[in-house]
C-alpha cells in the first residue's frame, strides 16, 4: 500500500491540480472514513460523496405512496428495517407504525411472501427499494410468488438505477468531478459495460472498487493514473467479483419483470429511465396499480442540503442544519437516516476528530 500512496502523491503533484473525485455508492463513504483514506492521500484529492445511497434517494413522494398504502384497511406494508426513519412529508414509517399502521420489518422480500401465505388471505406490500444490487432479488421473489400462486403480495416499486444518475451529474453545470469511484456491489449485477458512455462521451476516468484500505487506495491510483495519462477509460479494480458482463443470469431475470421508467430521486429531481417498474403484463404484483393509493404532494424540508450533497455540490458539514438541527437522532434529510448516509457517516467519524 506504500508504494501505491506514493504513486498517488508523484501523480498528483505532476498533474499539478487538484482533483475531485466521486466515491458513487454510501459503503464506499462509510469504508472511506473507517480507513482513514483522506488521511493518507494528497490534500489536492478531494472526495466527494455521490447519489449511491439507496435510503438516501428515496424520494418524499415514495415515502409517502408507502404509507398511504400501509394506512389502507387489510393491507400489512412490508419493509427493510432502514426506510423506517426515512423522512416523508408529515412523518417517516416508523412514526406511523407507532400510531397504528401496519407495517413490517423484514431481512429479506422473500420474509414477505412467507407473510402472504400466513396472512389469510390479507394483502402484503413489499417496499422495494434499492439498486441493481436489490432488483434481481425482488424480481426473484416475484417469481417465487407465482410459481407458488401467492395472490396477495404485490410490491411498490421505488428501485433506481445508477448510470441514469451519473449522466445526470456529467449533464449539471455545477458538477465538477474529475474521475469515479465506481460501487462494487451493484456492479456485480451490471458489470462495467453500462459505465463506458462516463469515458466515452464525457472523457471522465472511473474504477470499479472494493471496499477493503487497499481496494480503495488500488481505486484511486487507477484514477489518478488515467488522469495523468491522459486516458479516461473504465477499469475495474474490483476484480475477483466483477466482470465486464456483469451477472448475465441477475440481469435476464431484471428484464423479464421490470423495464425502464422515469424515476425522481430526492434532492435531485426526476432523471429519465432511472427507475424500475414492473412489466404490464405482470401489474397484477404491482400495489399502486392494484390499490391506487391517495398521496398529497410535499415539498423536501427547507435549507436541507441532501440534493447538493448526493451530487457531490456540497459536503456535509456545509449544511446549515449539520449536526444542529438535523442529527442521527432527530434527522431532516435522508442523508442523515442511513448508515451508508454521507452526512451520517460525517456526523459519526468527522466529527471525532
């Protein structure tokens, strides 16, 4: 590891400016801060924390689908544990539950078809949230459910994609990223193929990463070496589990179930073909085509810097509200509900220092 933060420092000091760089996913932030990486690279390499945090993303508008249809007579809402604190427009799932509604913790989708079957008959609701890492495992669960015949599951699909979201930052003026720290895990499901539009069209240098000290380090030297070298291209680093291909079984089973749609992710707005819904002919398994939920429209809390932060516009402690009046215990934005959060992960390791 030595030898490669050496490099790093002749690099950057040959390239002769300072660079930004975007680690995409939240693990990568946590990871990131537990490494001490900041510490050890050059302090003319800024990271800057990107929109690959699936909690964080979640817009006010699908917080708020899920409980209207948590709230509806003989519907139990099943849920991962971390969207429970995830701000809506009024209240968060949690505090919902807490006056009542019906709403379920799970560890997995397929928890919510075992649900189902012992429901008698009641409908269950899965909050399918997530990326491409998450996707293939609900589209599994759907198929599960009717091989078996299960008819009162459906889900409400709040799925996003990544690369729509990357060419929505390369498309903003006010993003300013010299190079990409590409997610690991989703890319064990889409490979590296989706991401060469980031070297093609934009000349922007990306690696795929791992999440280890040294991975990341790996990743950053690779990024560093394009930049120099005037090559952008995309590499993967993390390459005992990501091949170019991706996952060809996890992506036929992604495109069976579910196409493309419109999504609108939270402090960054709607960006084309970045979300999943379910295929026509399988809307029988989606909940807002069945139950047709009433939702009132809500504006994201004021002065809240979650849009800038998940663009890499603003880092955290740059929020007026950081650390004040929004904390892990009380928090206003999503960045501040997840652990992969970046103003979490700010809140927990930055501020002991």
């Amino acid at each position: 590891m030595k030898q490669m933060l050496a490099e790093i420092h002749d690099l950057t000091d040959k390239i002769g400016r300072p660079l930004k760089l975007m680690e995409v996913c939240g693990t990568h932030t946590v990871e990131i801060f537990r490494h001490g990486v900041r510490d050890v690279i050059p302090r003319d390499i800024s990271l800057l924390s990107g929109p690959g945090c699936p909690v964080c993303v979640t817009s006010v508008r699908d917080v708020d689908t899920a409980l209207a249809i948590s709230k509806i007579p003989g519907i139990t809402l099943a849920t991962f544990g971390d969207m429970m604190r995830v701000p809506g427009g009024r209240e968060s799932l949690l505090s919902a539950r807490s006056e009542g509604a019906n709403i379920e913790v799970l560890y997995s989708p397929m928890d919510a078809l075992t649900l189902s079957r012992k429901g008698n008959g009641k409908e269950v609701v899965f909050f399918a949230t997530g990326f491409e890492t998450t996707s293939p495992l609900i589209a599994a669960t759907i198929l599960e459910a009717e091989r078996m015949g299960i008819k009162n599951f459906s889900i409400y699909s709040a799925h996003k994609l990544v690369p729509p979201a990357l060419k929505a930052l390369l498309d903003s003026p006010d993003v300013q990223v010299d190079g990409f720290i590409l997610p690991g895990h989703v890319s064990t499901i889409i490979g590296s193929k989706p991401y060469e539009f980031v070297s093609a069209q934009y000349a922007k240098p990306s690696v795929i990463t791992g999440f280890g000290a040294e991975d990341i380090i790996e990743g950053i030297l690779m990024i560093v070496r394009q930049i120099a070298q005037k090559r952008p291209s995309v590499e993967i680093q993390y390459r005992t589990v990501v091949r170019n291909e991706g996952n060809p079984r996890a992506l036929a089973l992604l495109d069976q179930w579910f196409e493309p749609t419109d999504a609108y992710w939270r402090g960054i707005g709607e960006i084309p073909e970045s979300g999943l819904k379910l295929r026509e002919q399988y809307r029988t398994y989606d909940a807002q085509s069945r139950f047709h939920p009433e939702v009132e429209e809500h504006q994201e809390p004021n002065l809240c810097s979650c849009g800038d932060i998940l663009r890499g516009v603003k880092i955290p402690p740059e929020c007026d509200l950081f650390g004040t009046g929004c904390t892990p215990d009380s928090p206003i934005g999503a960045c501040m509900v997840s652990t992969e959060g970046s103003c979490a992960a700010y809140y927990k390791y930055a501020s002991t220092k």
